[in-house]
C-alpha cells in the first residue's frame, strides 16, 4: 500500500473509534515514511482528542516542520499550546500563522 492508502486505512479506524489501533497504525507509518506530514496531523489530533497535549504538541510540531508553509498547521499548534499553558510557544506559532496568511495574501 501507499503512505496515502495507509493513512486512509487509519483514519477509518480513527472515524470507527478505534484510536488505540489509528495511533499505532500511524505511528508505524512514521516509521516507514517519516516525511508524510499528513501522518504527524492525524495523531496530533487524535491526541489531543483523548487530552494528551503533550503528544499532540509534539506531533503537530512535526507537521509543521513538514509543512512550513501551512498558516493552518501552525493555528493549530497556537492553539494546543496555548491549551498546555506554553503561552510564549503558541504567540511563536501564531506569530508564523499570520506571516504566512500575510505573505500569501500580499506576495
């Protein structure tokens, strides 16, 4: 299968409630496929949603290197980190949301 069947193969055990298994299914894609910044979103998320911000941070985080130009990614971390208390961290990441909104509006 491709990294993109994989994904999609996690995240319909995601949609049916099978977090346990989509986190293990997409940490093991991580390890095959360690640039597919999609991978390091769907965990982020799903972490966050059993309320481990620290695993969501760090899998956004990852995204977001991947992802360098995604002002959304970055949104999303501002926001876990700022759900964690790591003021500063999500101003940082906000800060880089609004110069990718800016730079993709203006040029």
């Amino acid at each position: 299968m491709t990294p993109m069947e994989t994904y999609d193969t996690c995240i319909e055990l995601q949609r049916s409630g099978k977090l346990s298994e989509a986190i293990n299914a997409l940490k093991q894609l991580t390890e095959g496929f360690s640039d597919f910044a999609l991978t390091y979103n769907a965990l982020a998320a799903i972490y966050k949603k059993q309320g481990d911000l620290n695993a969501a941070i760090h899998n956004m985080e990852r995204y977001c290197e991947l992802e360098p130009n995604d002002s959304f990614g970055f949104s999303i971390l501002s926001s876990y980190c700022l759900e964690a208390g790591r003021r500063d961290q999500a101003e940082e990441a906000l800060g880089k949301a609004h110069d990718l909104r800016f730079k993709a509006q203006f040029g």
